[in-house]
C-alpha cells in the first residue's frame, strides 16, 4: 500500500496546502521593502526560511573554461561535490536515454544531437557530450548506477571505436551509424544521386575500413551546424523539386527529402 511521507503528513496538519493556504513547500512571504520572497521549507524543522543563495565549489572553478573542458572537469575533479554530483546524477541517465531511443525516435545520433542544439538552443547534444565525458567510461559510470545501456553502445566498443564523432583538427568528419531494424532502414532510404555524394564519412560497424560509406546525408553533421538554407540549397542542387503551387501529389521523394531537412 502506498505510505505517504512524514513530511507531506506533517503538511496537511498543519494545513499548509500549497498557494490555497499561503503554504506548502514554500510560503510567499512580503519583505520590509514590499518586495515578495519565497521562504523554503526546512525539512528537518519544518519551519520556513529565507532564501539563501548557494554556493558550489564546482561553479567557480568551472565557469570560465570550454564546453568539453567543463564537462572532463566536472566528471574528474567534481563528482563529489554536491553540484558537480548532481550534473552527474542527472546527466549520466539523460544519456543513456537518448541511446535507448536510437533507432525508435531517430535513426541516426546526429539527429538528435542536431535536434537538441537546433530546437532547445543547447551547447551539444548528448552524444557529443558523451564523447566530452568518454563513451567507454561514461558506460561504466551507467553501469555502476545500474543505468540500462543498449547492446549497440557495446557492441561498438567491442569494435574498437571509442567515439560517437570522429574528429579531425577539430572538426567532425565521421558520426558513427548504430545498426538499423529494417523498418529503420526502410525509413531512411534516400535517392541513389544523394547517396553518392562525397561530403561526410559514416562510420559502419562489421567492415573492413573503419570509417566507410559517404553520404549526403551526413552533410550537416559538424562542429558547427549548416543553416537550414543550407541544408536546403544542397537539397534543390542535388533534386529538383516541383514548385508546391504547382505540385498536386507528394512524392516519397519528396517526403523523404522533407524528413532529412527536418
């Protein structure tokens, strides 16, 4: 049977039952400057305190440094902080997530990395900051917090490929492509003109180079991403498309094409 927490039955004694009853985790509280102030709840006396501003070691350090530099510091030197473990804590399960849902949401990791940067203005997607942290340690990590990795993070690093991106001089040339269910590839299959276009290297598990396959696909993949009238341009250079005032069915390749823009 459920059991409801001292402290939420604490609460309904002492009728403090959220915004209805002025108090419930928190109280809104008027300041002598007429300002409004939030007082938390002590959980440990159950009376309400001001806000406090707090301080994390892992903040001061870590601010000024570069994205991958942040990341490795706050896994190296930080996990025991108590704001470096909470980016831990909360970061390694997001991560494992995103790798669970490929190829159920995505069929590529660059897909979603581009997705998170591109509609949530975040700094890198999670495969690229899995590759900040390691993928080989960041499973382990997952591992002894008993976080479910799927079979095919292994199996690439079985492989001997220890990176989702392949980078050189800073820049990414490669992405590793995870297996495919049929479905999956059925989804993603893309005019034979497309497929033959030299921009960006794939990575494919199982063959004799390590990284092989070109694909147009892949173009947009890099440290910094192409612009959607990018994308675009090389999309009406490669197929040409019937103006849309015009067109009265869409094509699947069409479809297609729309799918891989977005």
């Amino acid at each position: 049977a459920f059991v409801i927490p001292e402290v939420m039955r604490r609460l309904i004694e002492q009728k403090a039952l959220g915004n209805k009853t002025g108090a419930g985790f928190y109280k809104k509280v008027t300041a002598p400057d007429g300002s409004t102030e939030y007082h938390v709840l002590n959980l440990q006396t159950m009376q309400y305190e001001p806000p406090a501003k707090p301080r994390f070691d892992v903040i001061g350090e870590t601010k000024d440094l570069e994205l991958p530099e942040r990341i490795r510091a706050i896994f190296d030197r930080f996990a025991d902080d108590r704001g470096g473990m909470f980016i831990v804590e909360t970061t390694l399960p997001i991560l494992a997530y995103a790798a669970r849902r490929i190829p159920e949401i995505a069929d590529s990791i660059a897909e979603v990395d581009n997705a998170m940067r591109w509609g949530f203005n975040a700094e890198a997607g999670p495969f690229e900051l899995w590759d900040m942290i390691g993928v080989r340690r960041g499973r382990e990590m997952m591992r002894e917090r008993e976080i479910a990795v799927p079979q095919w993070v292994d199996d690439m690093l079985a492989a001997g490929i220890e990176s989702f991106y392949q980078r050189e001089d800073g820049r990414v040339i490669g992405v590793y492509q995870p297996p495919l269910t049929q479905d999956a590839r059925r989804r993603t299959r893309l005019p034979s003109r497309v497929l033959r276009q030299p921009t960006r290297r794939s990575i494919a598990p199982n063959s004799t180079s390590s990284w092989p396959r070109t694909a147009a696909r892949s173009a947009s993949y890099g440290a910094t991403p192409a612009p959607a009238s990018t994308i675009w341009a090389m999309a009406s250079s490669t197929w040409s498309f019937t103006p849309r005032a015009t067109r009265s069915t869409t094509t699947s390749t069409t479809w297609r094409w729309k799918r891989w823009r977005c």
